[in-house]
C-alpha cells in the first residue's frame, strides 16, 4: 500500500500483523476512553498561523540534557518491539541514530540491552520499571552502565498492569492463547517467516539475560503480574538516584503535586504520560495535563510529553502547549510492524516535512521558540 502520510503506517501494520500483536500496540485500558481522549483532545489544540515572516532556513535541531537532537523527537520504550518486526529493536535503534534522534529500549524487549547497544550508533537509553525483583533492578543498571547507558527513564504510573480487554480477546492472554496465536500467524506468512522463524529467539532478553534462561512470550504476562510492585514509592527510587551516576528521567506524571515531587527527587527530566491509555482509564489526556505540569515545574527541568502523537503537527502542539521534547510510540511501532528500519526512518521523515512544512506556516524558525504564544486561543460561545 501507499504510504503518504504518517497515519498510513497504522493500516499496514494491521494488514501486516497478527491479531494477538496488532491489538497489543493498538489497544488500551478498559474501555479505551483516555487512548480516545489522548488523540481526539491533542487534535483541538489549534496553532496561530502568520505570515510574511521571511521563513526560509526553519531549523528542527534542538538540546535536551546535553544532547544534540536533530529533531525534538525520543523514540519512546515499546514493550515486545522485537515482535514487530525481526529483531525490532536493533532495527529501530539504528533508525533513530540515523535520524540523530535518542532510541529508548524498554526493560520488556525481545532484544537484549547488549545487542541493541552493540547495533546502535549512538549510545541507547533504557528504561526500567520500580520491580519486586531488586537483584533484576540492579543487574539491569550494572549492565547500562557496562554498556555506555548515560540515560534511564524509569516509568511509574505501573505499579500493577492495567486491564486491557482486547488481550484475551486477541489470543495475547486468555484461553487456547498459545493456540490462537500460531493460528494467526500461519495466515500471516510474511510476518511468520520474517519475524516467527527468523527473528528469534523470542524471549524478553533483559530478563532472560539475569535469570540465565529462556523466559518466553507465554511467561510475559505471568511475569509482569509477579514483579510490579504496587507498594512503590519515591523512597524505592532513592537508592536508584544515590548509586547511578547518569541521567534520570521520570515517565508517567499526570498531576502537578507528582511533577513537584519528581523536581524534588532530583529527576533530571520528566514526561507527562497516561501510558498511552493503557493504565488507569478515564484519567486525563496528556493534552489537557501538560500545561498545569508546565506551570508546576516552572522551566526547574526540561518536560517531555507522549501519547495521543501520530503526526509531525502534533509534535508541535505539545511544544507549543510547553514541553520541551516529544516521545513517540505507538506511531513508530506501526512504522517498524509495517517496513522495519527502513519503515522507522520513513516515518521520521514525514514528521520532519510536516513540522518543517507547519513551522514555515506558523511563521516560528526555531524550536525552542515554539510556546504559548503559538497558539490560538479557544473560542468562546
């Protein structure tokens, strides 16, 4: 199929995908009204158009805790990538170096932290979660470090899995699941070659890396349920922050009290998450939760934003609404489940026309100029 605009990647995934994997990426909690939401309310955010601003040289770079990004974009952890695609995350690693932006590799992938460091060109980030297993929590940190890891991103809002409805529906957990799922991929026969055939092992490679066995995609959801920790608090983070020596970034505040919290913890950063509706459902958008953190914070430490992004325009809503950087997805996880690396570095450059394009439009040159001041304020009845 044609691929024109970023939105296109989502119906090749589909088209691509088994139906166990498709609805695992796709999919959120409950009834999906926050996955709805986080679209549907970034979408209203409306950017103030000007003109006869003599826009030629419009400039994407930006700097985020000391790195140069060529675009204001982080590829975000997505759980299973290597599924999506034969050894996803080694093949989204090396897109996002290639577009000089940061790869975040989730504590869940199929890869190893080893084989996707080795692949990329640049050194990864890692994310982890506050885990029951401690021994895993500080044989993961000595591996990033091992590994030139300078960047954790450490998510919170998981202390037990949301419900996702759509799982055992799918064959992704339930009963027969393993069943159901060779089913699906047998009439999905280029995904089973590439992907069921040739990209394994499938096995969640950080974890199978500390216990020293195989721990499978049947031991997935097991797995998670025994080590999310609902007992969490910023004390469990504490000897995290006294004992690595890189950056930290804190992923999944909502509430203007958690952001001044995460400031006084001593994050290095933080991004405004809901998990992309997969977590607590009816909570509010990121959309309409960014400028309060925005506010709270007070510029003490850069804020990123995820959720609800599929297109270049929607990066600069967010940055228009006050975040610094913007994580992607669910939007680079269709690309990758679609056309691999090759898929990763298509969508990028989309985004990039489309930011370029809108920029040009607004009449804004620079990134770090993106603000309030770029949009347009709501219309009163």
């Amino acid at each position: 199929m044609i691929i024109a605009s970023p939105r296109d990647f989502r119906r090749a995934a589909q088209r691509r995908l088994p139906r166990f994997l498709f609805d695992y990426v796709d999919g959120g909690a409950l009834d999906e009204a926050t996955l709805k939401a986080n679209e549907a309310d970034l979408s209203q955010i409306l950017l103030r158009q000007r003109v006869l601003h003599a826009m030629d040289g419009v400039d994407l770079s930006t700097t985020l805790l000391g790195q140069e990004l060529a675009l204001p974009i982080i590829l975000g952890p997505v759980g299973l990538s290597g599924m999506l695609a034969r050894r996803g995350e080694v093949q989204a690693a090396r897109a996002a170096a290639k577009a000089g932006i940061p790869y975040t590799l989730s504590t869940v992938s199929v890869c190893p932290m080893a084989e996707v460091a080795a692949a990329s060109a640049q050194p990864i980030w890692f994310q982890l979660y506050v885990l029951k297993d401690r021994g895993f929590m500080a044989d993961a940190l000595a591996r990033a470090t091992a590994l030139g890891v300078t960047t954790l991103v450490f998510t919170v809002d998981m202390p037990t899995p949301g419900s996702r409805y759509r799982d055992p529906h799918s064959g992704m957990s339930g009963p027969w699941a393993g069943t159901r799922r060779m089913t699906q991929a047998v009439m999905h026969p280029h995904w089973a070659l590439d992907v069921g055939l040739l990209g394994r092992p499938h096995d969640l490679g950080n974890i199978s890396a500390y216990r020293g066995q195989a721990t499978g995609l049947a031991d997935y959801i097991g797995w998670l349920g025994a080590n999310f920790d609902p007992s969490i608090g910023w004390r469990d983070l504490e000897w995290i922050r006294d004992s690595w020596q890189g950056q930290i970034i804190i992923k999944g505040i909502l509430d203007p009290d958690d952001a001044r919290d995460a400031v006084k913890f001593g994050a290095d950063a933080l991004v405004v998450s809901n998990h992309g509706g997969r977590q607590l459902d009816g909570t509010l958008s990121t959309a309409a939760a960014l400028p309060g953190i925005v506010e709270a914070v007070a510029k003490a430490i850069p804020i990123l934003a995820d959720s609800g992004v599929r297109s270049g325009v929607d990066v600069l809503r967010f940055l228009a609404l006050g975040a610094d950087a913007v994580m992607l997805g669910r939007a680079y996880a269709y690309a990758l489940a679609a056309g691999g690396e090759a898929g990763v570095t298509r969508l990028l450059s989309l985004f990039e026309a489309e930011m370029r394009t809108n920029m040009t439009l607004m009449g804004v040159k620079k990134v770090a100029d993106l603000g309030p001041q770029c949009l347009v304020r709501p219309m009163r009845g």
